[in-house]
C-alpha cells in the first residue's frame, strides 16, 4: 500500500464541512494508501486539557488513548475523501482496540500511520476499520489502534465475515464507581480531540442523526474508565472496548469492574443496567 | 533496647459540637480550634508554656490555612514559641494526631503534647470550578497586560458556578453514605438494629451530661454549653418514621436502611486532648487518666475490591490485637466512632463472621462477640455530632475518663475514615 505523507494534521472543523458538503459519490472500495505524519510533536498543554477532560492524572507518559487524538484526524482525512465507499457523517463508533508496548512520552518526535480495511457487510449497513499505528521513526510502532465504524443502510460487497470475538467481561452486580456525566462533556472533549461532530455538542444535530440526543464520545467514555483504573493498567496491555449504546448527556453512569487473573474487566452502565461500554484490558 | 515508655492522657477541652449551619454558622476553623485551645489552656494553666508540639487538622480546608495550627497557637494563649504542624486523614485525623503526639512523647523527644481536630461544613470552602481556575490562572500566569487581556477573554458566564466540597469519595463518586449503604446491605444490618443503636448513644450521651461527665472536657462556645445534635428523648419509635436516604448504588431500594437519625449528620466543631509524659503530669500534680498503649493504622481497596469504604477498623484491630497478645474479650470499654450506626453493626458483624474473619483476616477463629453493654457508654457520633477531623480528639479523652472513673481498664478506640482508611488504639490504666 503507498504511503503519502502529508506536511500537517489536517483540521477536523474543515474535514466535517466537507464531509457534510460533499455530495456521495462514494466509490466502492477502500483508498490503496496509507496516511502519513511524521515529526509529530505532542504539546504538554494539549496533554493536560486531554487528561483533564478524562479523568487522567498528568505526567511524562501520553494515556493509552491519548494517540487516538493524533490518529483520528487522519481517519477523517481518509473518510470524508469523495472516494471513501462510505458516508463519514452519522457514522457510528462500535469497536476500538487499541494495544500499546510501552507508553509513549511527551517529547518523542512520533509518527502517526493511518489506513482503512475490511470493509464489510453488517446485518444492518456496512462497517470498516481503521488501522492506526504510533511510534518512533525508524522502529516498529508501539501502539497499534483498530476502530470500527458502522453505517446505517450502506451497503458493502463484501460479505460480513466472522468478527473477532467481542469482549466479554465479568463483573459483578454492585457499580464501582457512580459518574455524573456533564451535558457539556461533549463541548469539552470536542475542544481537546478536535472531534466536533455534531452529535456531542449539539441536541438537534444529534437528533438529526437518529441520536436520541446529545451523547458523549465513545472514545471519551473508553478514555473515562481506563483513567479509573489508573495505576493497574500499566505495561503491555490490549484494551478492547465495544461501544454497545450511546451515552446520553448530561446522565448518571455506572461502573463495574473486576479482577481477572491477568487483567481487568469493566463495564459501564445506564441506570437501568443497560450497556454503554464493555471493556477487557488483557497482556498485550 | 529499653521499650519506650508511653504517653499519658492528662486531660481534653473541646467546644460543644454543632448542626452545620447553625450556632457555629459565621465561626471558621482557626475560631473554633484557638477556642478549643484556650480552654485547654485555661483549664490546666498552661497561659505562656511551651508546649513540646501542638498537631491538630481540618478535613475541610481553606487554602489560606495551609498553617491552621499554627495560626491557632499563635492565636491562643500558649506560649508562640510551640512549634505545630498540621496532618489530615479524613475522620481518623484526631486520633491520628494523638498517636503522633504519644510517639514523640514514648521516644523522649517531647514531653508534652496537645492533639486536636476541628471542622466546620458551614464555614466550607468553596472553589470556583475548573474551568474558571484554569482562565484566572492562565491570566495570572500571563507576562504582559495583553496576556492577561487575552486570557480572561476565555471567561464565560457558565464558569461562576462554584464547586461547593462534597461528602463524596473522588475515585467512586459515590457519597459516604451510598458507601455504607452498599456495606450495610451486604452485612444485612437492619434497620431496627441501626435505629437501636442510635436510641441509645443519644440515651448514653444526654445521661453524660445529666451526670455531669463532660463539665471538666468542655467549654462553651458561641452560646452552646452542649451538642446540639442531643435528643436525649430520642427512642426507636421516632427513629423508626424516617425516610431513609441513602441508597446503595445499583441496588434495591428496599434495601434501603439509612436515615438522617442513624447518620451522622455534618457537624462544626473542635476538640484538643492534652498528652503529657508521667514525669510532666507529676510535676504539676496533674492526673494520669489512662495511657496510650499501641496504635494501628489500616486500608481497604473499596474502588475495586470488594471491601466496603469504611471497614478499614474491621482488618486494623486484630493486628493491633496480635501484636499486644490480646483477645477482642479483653477491654472493659469500646468506642467504635457511629459515622453510621449500620458501619458500627457491620464492624462488629465482621468479627463474629468465622467466614470473614478467615478469608479477609487469615484468622483460624473469629475475634468474637464484644459485650454491647461496654460499647460507647457516653455516647458516641450520632448523638453528638462528627466534625470529621475533631472525633477522634473527642474519642480519646472520653475514653480515658471512662476508664479512670471505673478505676482502671482498658480500652478499645477504633475509628473509620474517608479513603477507606481505619485508625485504632488501645488505651489502659
């Protein structure tokens, strides 16, 4: 697959306008390259606003979803492209695993690669991946992202084929932790991921998406539990999240999580026990 | 090596407690600590005396009183050359600071010592929240007035709404009270026993008074002569028609079992205790009234074990136990700290429970029943009140009177705190 190097980070503002303008030709399979920046230097400050958002506490090592922020502009880039087969706007979050060596630091000049596969069929729509790599120049990328999008009714030649099992966790009947998710956490996680689709920040647009109303970002809720099990997530872990049910906000969400033998499982919930989040954090 | 001797309780002062926002409504932490102080100070005439250290804390703090204790001394009419600091460990912060006073004093590097606690959820400290603090701070660290200007264009209305401290532990977001409730549903305590309990520490405490027990601990303060949290007529039946109000989170609500009355409810107040070497109280023909023997500290994983944010005291007392050869049988008195009647229920479960007490404690027996009538014979929390950093100075002084009245014994303090912490003491004479 080509590479292409692009000189900046695109702006995510720009992408959504035009995805949101841009008349669906949409080819029918995916784009043959790969998306490339190099030289990517992380700013402290933007560091800080993410963990603060999240629930992180701040220091010399970047949280285990904190390259997503440098990954996702590119998926943008990549899908709001004329030819990528699907539509980006109303696409959905229902998977991310992310797997990390070793932490990355403030300061390492890093390099972000970005390419999508397995465009799929899904009993309701189609789905596609995107792979996502982090890591120093000139050595293998130590953290390693896959993100599954979905789209209602859209329709992919592929037929679906046998997904990786989903994670499964178990955890008991009483919540480990009782958040009180802010109705301006999408506002706020918008302004540190540069994520400002309209359905976190705005009731009507969410709606106009088939949302049942403003909802948080799937990354950030990922973000929010793995910050709660802070301090026993270290080293080389797989983090395997799947998004089951939009978080709605402002809510009450509850966590569970539990001890495995070499890991943790987690799981958040409405109120009503339904499913926003399961989570499986395993040795890498 | 020579074993240490052990630190005297000489004597207390505190100012009653009180309802938040009430008779202490316009007092802060500093008033109400150098108020606690003065009386000590008057009762055993230490006007101008260096005291070894002074060591007292808040839970709620203003950041201005980095030095609250300090500034208290400086305040008081003890000697200013009395050196202080200031610890915090949620409610076992009186008790841990009488443990520290009694270290020094058991090593010879003081002789005398004043411990103490205050709180106030009236005079709380309020902070703007998040988003406002980074705005202002942003300004404050600008160079230029264009950076300030800069800066402060980012204020929005939407960030004047201030953060007001809650009783709410930071990793769970879940109050002390939903804690408990969790604990005391796992534990079945029922409501009847809870409502019991209470009954009787606000039975045992107005009796204290009635006998004038706490005349030579007290000072009035603000037009309080006592707790105003008291109700001496208290009895089951009115306790039995509260609503409960806390609820454990994620469960049923009819195992709901916990009410404003079998609650603490949030108290101002300050206590201090005096502890002293023999040789200092001999010198002044002041009393012994009992000794601080040992102490232990420990914590629980409530964010994601499985143990229950207040039961630290349950795994602190048989270490304490072993490391003094002792039985839970063998105390004459027990003060375990009512943050919620259900917590000290579920203790007290936790002990008779062989299973708990083999798979938690690695005990091949359990420590056993205690005696409920040696159980908090003064009244403790619910009937008095629980400003949270003044408890366990209240805790230690009542204890030791108790036991020097009965003419000698020994006792149990065992006191459970925020964070899933526990701090607990022996005390004999």
């Amino acid at each position: 697959m080509p590479t292409e190097t692009l000189d900046s980070a695109p702006t995510l503002g720009a992408l959504y306008g035009r995805a949101l303008l841009t008349a669906r030709s949409g080819g029918h399979t995916l784009p043959d390259r790969t998306l490339e920046l190099v030289n990517v230097t992380i700013d402290p400050d933007a560091v800080a606003d993410y963990a603060h958002v999240c629930g992180f506490r701040v220091g010399g090592e970047l949280p285990i979803t904190y390259p997503h922020m440098l990954a996702f502009p590119l998926q943008m880039r990549l899908m709001t492209d004329r030819e990528f087969p699907l539509p980006a706007p109303g696409m959905v979050h229902l998977r991310n695993v992310i797997t990390q060596q070793r932490p990355l630091a403030v300061g390492d000049p890093l390099v972000v690669r970005v390419h999508a596969e397995r465009l799929v069929a899904h009993p309701k729509g189609a789905q596609v991946d995107l792979v996502s790599e982090v890591g120093l120049p000139d050595e293998e990328a130590v953290w390693h992202s896959r993100s599954t999008y979905f789209v209602r009714g859209a329709k992919a030649e592929e037929a679906a084929e046998a997904a990786p099992p989903e994670p499964d966790p178990h955890v008991g009947d009483r919540p480990h932790g009782v958040w009180t998710v802010p109705g301006d956490i999408g506002r706020r996680y918008a302004a540190v991921s540069g994520d400002v689709n309209p359905i976190h920040v705005n009731g009507l647009a969410a709606k106009a998406f088939g949302m049942p109303g403003m909802i948080a970002h799937g990354m950030w809720s990922k973000a929010r539990v793995l910050a709660a099990l802070a301090g026993r997530t270290d080293g080389a872990v797989t983090v395997d999240a799947v998004f089951r049910s939009p978080l709605r906000i402002p809510s009450k969400a509850f966590l569970y999580t539990a001890a495995t033998k070499d890991g943790w499982d987690a799981a958040l919930r409405s109120k009503k026990g339904k499913d926003h989040l399961l989570l499986t954090v395993r040795p890498a | 090596m020579a074993s240490p001797r052990r630190a005297a309780v000489v004597g207390a002062n505190r100012i009653p407690f009180a309802r938040s926002n009430g008779a202490y409504a316009r007092a802060s932490n500093q008033d109400m600590l150098t108020a606690a102080l003065d009386g000590l100070v008057a009762r055993f005439g230490l006007t101008e005396e260096r005291m070894g250290e002074v060591v007292a804390g808040a839970v709620l703090k203003h950041s201005r009183d980095f030095n609250l204790t300090r500034e208290a001394v400086l305040g008081s009419r003890l000697s200013a050359a009395t050196p202080t600091y200031d610890v915090q460990q949620a409610c076992g912060t009186g008790l841990e600071a009488a443990i520290l006073i009694s270290n020094k004093i058991a090593l010879g590097q003081i002789e005398v010592g004043i411990a103490g606690g205050v709180d106030t959820t009236s005079d709380a400290p309020i902070a703007v929240n998040d988003d406002l603090r980074e705005v202002l701070l942003e300004a404050n660290r600008a160079k230029s007035t264009a950076g300030v200007v800069k800066a402060l264009a980012g204020l929005r209305p939407g960030q004047l709404v201030p953060e007001i401290p809650a009783n709410r532990e930071p990793r769970t977001g879940m109050a002390m009270g939903e804690h408990a409730a969790i604990t005391a549903a796992h534990w079945g305590i029922e409501r009847t026993a809870q409502d019991e309990l209470t009954a009787l520490s606000h039975q045992n405490l107005a009796k204290a008074y009635d006998a004038g027990f706490f005349d030579d601990l007290m000072t009035p303060f603000l037009g309080l002569t006592k707790d105003n949290n008291l109700r001496g007529d208290s009895t089951v039946e009115k306790l039995g028609k509260l609503k409960p109000v806390f609820f454990p989170a994620g469960g049923d609500k009819a195992e709901a079992t916990m009410t404003a009355g079998n609650s603490t409810p949030l108290t101002d107040g300050a206590a201090t205790v005096l502890l002293a070497s023999d040789e200092w109280a001999a010198e002044r023909g002041l009393p012994v009234l009992a000794h601080l023997v040992d102490a232990e500290t420990a914590a629980v994983d409530y964010v994601h074990g499985d143990e229950g944010l207040l039961m630290a005291p349950a795994y602190a007392v048989p270490r304490l136990l072993e490391r003094n050869g002792l039985t839970l049988q063998d105390f004459d008195f027990y003060e375990i700290h009512e943050a919620f009647a259900s917590t000290v229920l579920a203790t007290l479960a936790a002990w008779e429970s062989p299973q708990f007490c083999k798979e938690r404690l690695g005990l091949d027996a359990p420590l056993g029943s205690i005696d409920r009538g040696k159980l908090n014979v003064h009244g403790s929390s619910l009937a008095a009140g629980h400003p949270f950093a003044a408890t366990g100075a209240r805790i230690v002084p009542t204890l030791a009177k108790t036991i020097h009245e009965n003419g000698g014994g020994r006792g149990l303090i065992s006191i459970c705190a925020a964070g899933g912490q526990g701090v607990v003491a022996i005390l004999e004479a």
